[in-house]
C-alpha cells in the first residue's frame, strides 16, 4: 500500500517537473549509456529549436542525433563537463551527423574543441542559457553547467548522487573537489535539481537539499573527505587508455 503510495508520488512529482518544462518552452531528455553508466542531456528551446547536448557517448550519437532529427531540433552545441576518463565522448561524430553543431569544453581540460568556456561563461540556446561553473578536483577542467534560472545542475563527475568523482587519476584532489561542491554547488537553491554524469546504482536526478543532507562523502568535514577519497581503493576505469587520449582529441573528429 505505502510502496503504491510512494510510486504515485514520484510519478506525480516527475509529471510536475516534465509540466514545467513544457510550460516554460524547454525541451529535456535525460539519456542513458548502460556500458560507463553515463547520462547525456539533451536541453533545447522548443521555439527556436536551438539544442544543446551534454556528455554524449560516442557508441550512442546515432541514437542521439536521429532524437534530435525526430525532435526537428537544430543541435548547436555539443558540450563535455571535463575530459573523461571511462568512455570517448560522442562529440566529434556527432559534428559529423549533425553539420553545424560546435564542440565545447573548458580550457583547463587541455582538450581539443571548437568553443573553450571558462568559469561564469553563459551558453545560449533559444531564451535559455547555461552558465559555466568551475568545479575542479575529480579534474582540473570539470565543469557543471547551471540552468539560467538555478533550477537543474549537470554536475558532470564533480557531484554524483551520494557519491562525487573520484579523486586519483587525472588531476584529482579531493580538498579540490571539497571546495568546489561546497562553493559553487551547495551555494543553488535547495530545490535545485541535481543531474550527474553517472550513477551506477539506477538513480537519476537528486537535489541540493538532499546531498547537503544525505551525502555520506560530502557532509563530512574537509579532513574525513580527504580520507575517504584517499581510500576508495577503485579499479580503473576501463576504457581509461583509450578513452583519455581520444577524448583530448574531443573524440573521434577531424584526422
Ligand atoms: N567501472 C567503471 C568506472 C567507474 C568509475 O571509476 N567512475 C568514476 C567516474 C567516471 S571517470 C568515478 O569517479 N567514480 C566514483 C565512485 O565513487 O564510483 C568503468 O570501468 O568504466
Ligand atoms: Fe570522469
């Protein structure tokens, strides 16, 4: 009885969120790469039909661009949050399918593309934008990217639903990524809805209230942090030796 409750619950609350969406004009999809357990967002203006695509994979930019020719969207921008270490990015081909769509990543990535964005940079598509927060420490170059009006976050690998990116290869540190999840993530209203690059336990979308409350990593002191991201002990990601290469190159692009 409670679990049908529950369900009708979440099911009225998901319903409320795609209202709103639809209400204001904005398009969203969240996508899912089961291999790295990556999500991808697709955000566009459902006006002007400018799209913007976050963290595409690259074994799913078909299925990606043939959503975005369905939707008669017109993709602008495709846009990392930091150069990944699990899986080549879907960027490169998709500027390929979708002629006309740029490659954007940060500048301290080190990563090829043709737009680089730094800290309080704004991406526009149709009336809406992202602005471009700094987030370092699972890289140097991550980003999260924050919806004009503060109501969705893409935190990339800096904030997973409790959880956060680990911190020992790349550029990790965790004091780093400590400061970063508190200044300018913990810093969004409450009701901020937060949306990862991963999660691997079948959760999708958090919010600032509930990892301020509930994130058995990030409400710990600084010095409890450091320990237990100093102590994960997680095997590498796969794909790594490929993937970090490939995706310096912004994937596979030009020759
Ligand atoms: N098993 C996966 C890799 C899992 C992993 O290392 N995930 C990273 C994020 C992608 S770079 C991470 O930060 N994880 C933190 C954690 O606590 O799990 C694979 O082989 O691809
Ligand atoms: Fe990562």
């Amino acid at each position: 009885m409670l679990f049908v409750a529950l369900k009708q619950a979440a099911l009225a609350q998901c319903r409320k969120y795609s209202a709103m969406a639809a209400s204001n004009g904005l398009v969203f999809r969240q996508l899912f790469e089961p291999v790295s357990c990556t999500y991808t967002y697709l955000l566009a203006d459902k006006d002007t039909k400018e799209a913007i695509l976050i963290d595409p994979v690259l074994e799913k930019a078909e299925r990606d661009a043939k959503l975005i020719k369905d939707l008669g969207l017109n993709m602008i921008y495709a846009a990392n949050t930091h150069c990944h270490a699990d899986h080549i990015t879907g960027t490169g081909v998709l500027k390929k399918l979708l002629p006309g769509c740029k490659s954007v990543i940060s500048k301290n990535s080190g990563a090829r593309a043709d737009l680089y964005i730094h800290e309080g940079d704004q991406i526009q598509f149709g009336k809406f934008w992202l602005e471009a927060r700094s987030t370092p420490g699972h890289t140097d170059g991550c980003l999260t990217y924050v919806l004009n009006d503060k109501s969705m976050a893409f935190t990339g690998d800096a904030l997973l639903i409790r959880g956060c990116g680990r911190t020992d290869f790349q550029q990790g540190c965790p004091k780093t990524l400590y400061h970063s999840v508190h200044s300018k993530i913990f810093s969004l209203p409450e009701n901020c809805l937060l949306y990862p690059g991963h999660d691997y336990t079948g959760q999708t979308v958090s919010s600032v209230e509930e990892e301020k409350r509930l994130n058995p990593r990030l409400t710990k002191d600084e010095a409890e942090f450091v320990k237990i991201m100093n102590n994960l002990n997680l095997p590498k990601p796969k794909q790594i030796d490929i993937a970090v290469p490939a995706n310096l190159k912004c994937g596979i692009q030009d020759p």
